[in-house]
C-alpha cells in the first residue's frame, strides 16, 4: 500500500507540475468569485454594516466547499477522465482493488489540495479583512469534513463508474454543497438541529466556524457525532463503490464509454 500511495503521489505532482496553469488558474477563479460576492454584499448592505464573525464563517464555509470541489475532481471527475482516455479498465486490473486505487489516489492529493485551498484562504483573508483563528484544534473537524468528503465523492463516483458521463448532475450537485457548507446548520434548534447532524459534513464544517470564526472550544459530544457522521458516509460511499464495480463488470460495461 504504501508503494501504491508513493506511486500516486509522485502522479499527482507531475499532474501539478505539467498543468500548473490550471491550479494558478483555479485559485484565482475561486477566489475572484467570492471577492466579487463579497462585494456585491457589501453594496446591497450598504457602507455602515458589519459582518462580524458572520464573515468568517461564510469564508470557512466557501473555502471547504473549494476543497470539496477538488476531492470530488479527484474521484468522479477522474473517473470520467479515465473513462475517456480509455485507460479505465487498466486500473481494474491491478494488483491492487479499485477501492485501494482510488482511496490512495485521494490520500496522494490531498496534500496538495490542502496547500491550495490554504492558498485560496489566504488571499480572501487578505482580501476581506477577515482574522480566522488557526488552533490545533480545528484537525478533528476537518477530518471529519474530509471523511464525509471522500465518502459523498466515492457514492458519486459510483454512478460515474456505471454511467461514464454524470457531468451535469455533478455540476448541479456542486451547488447544492455549496448551500450545505455555508448554512450555519450548528445554530439550528428542534428537528431541524437533528436534520444538520445527518447532513453529510454539515456537523464538522459547523464545528470548524466555531473554532476557526468564532473562537469557541470544541465541544466533546458535538465531535463525536461530527466523526460518526463523517466516519458513516464514507464507509457508505465505499460500500456504493464495490457494489458499482461488481454490477459495471457483470453487465461487461467497464471499458465501455
């Protein structure tokens, strides 16, 4: 496994290398498109109003959703590139399952996906004028966003290893995370808190504007359940996965397009 990982990583750093144009490319898009966002609110409020720790959180949000976009890119989008390319079924023939692939392919990058969302952070912070908070505290949340992200990109991959094209339905799926990551579900009272904790990473990305917007401590049982969350979609994502590779072999449609 650890050749594997080794193998993947050195894959997605020349992939960084050779196409570096389109990462400088994406940080700036992603970034230029919530600068314009947060200009355009600022108008429609006018010049005397203050967002507060309500700018902060939103940003928390918007950039989780970023990095959401890039682990989804990872999985279902690579998977239609495989597709494509006609090199899909090489991978299906490996030592290694396809799940293994996959999931080190994930882990491979996300190295690299975590220094450009840090990237894009960064500049809206300056930007803005936003002061996030950065303690140790914030790793347990943001693995259980991370968990949570795998697993919702493992269950969308599946339909893209079936269907080979779900562009679309990615795309309109990608706006609805982007409302997911950025409604303050932590602040949800009555059945509506207990629809949050089910939501997949609503939870962790609660947590992580507590700590990081807010200042607040973590909250033992409210982790707890953000893990669980996270830990529960992503066993479901890989479950979905195995079950979409035995049905796309059995109807002999694996190297199809």
């Amino acid at each position: 496994m650890l050749f594997l990982f080794w193998a993947e990583f050195k894959r997605s750093w020349i992939q960084l290398l050779r196409y570096s144009s389109e990462v400088i490319g994406g940080i700036i898009g992603t970034t230029i498109i919530f600068y314009g966002l947060f200009l355009s609110a600022r108008y429609i409020a006018g010049p005397g109003f203050q967002f507060g720790d309500r700018l902060d959180a939103i940003i928390v949000g918007y950039v989780l959703w970023a990095l959401m976009l890039f682990i989804l890119g990872d999985i279902a989008g690579g998977l239609q590139q495989e597709a494509r390319t006609g090199t899909l079924e090489q991978l299906f023939l490996s030592p290694y399952s396809a799940p293994q692939v996959f999931l080190m392919r994930a882990f491979a990058s996300l190295t690299l996906n975590l220094a450009i969302n840090l990237s894009i952070l960064l500049l809206i912070m300056v930007l803005t004028g936003s002061r996030l908070a950065f303690p140790i505290t914030l790793i347990p949340p943001l693995l259980a966003v991370l968990m949570g992200a795998y697993g919702i990109s493992f269950a969308m991959g599946s339909l893209a290893l079936i269907l080979k094209q779900v562009q679309q339905l990615l795309s309109v799926f990608q706006f609805g995370l982007l409302f997911l990551f950025t409604a303050p579900v932590e602040t949800w009272t009555g059945g509506m808190r207990i629809i949050g904790w089910l939501l997949p990473m609503a939870p962790g990305a609660g947590l992580l504007r507590d700590v990081m917007a807010r200042g607040m401590d973590l909250n033992a049982q409210a982790l707890a359940l953000a893990l669980l969350n996270g830990a529960l979609y992503l066993v479901v994502g890989l479950a979905l996965f195995r079950w979409s590779e035995q049905e796309t072999k059995r109807q002999g449609k694996l190297s199809g397009y």
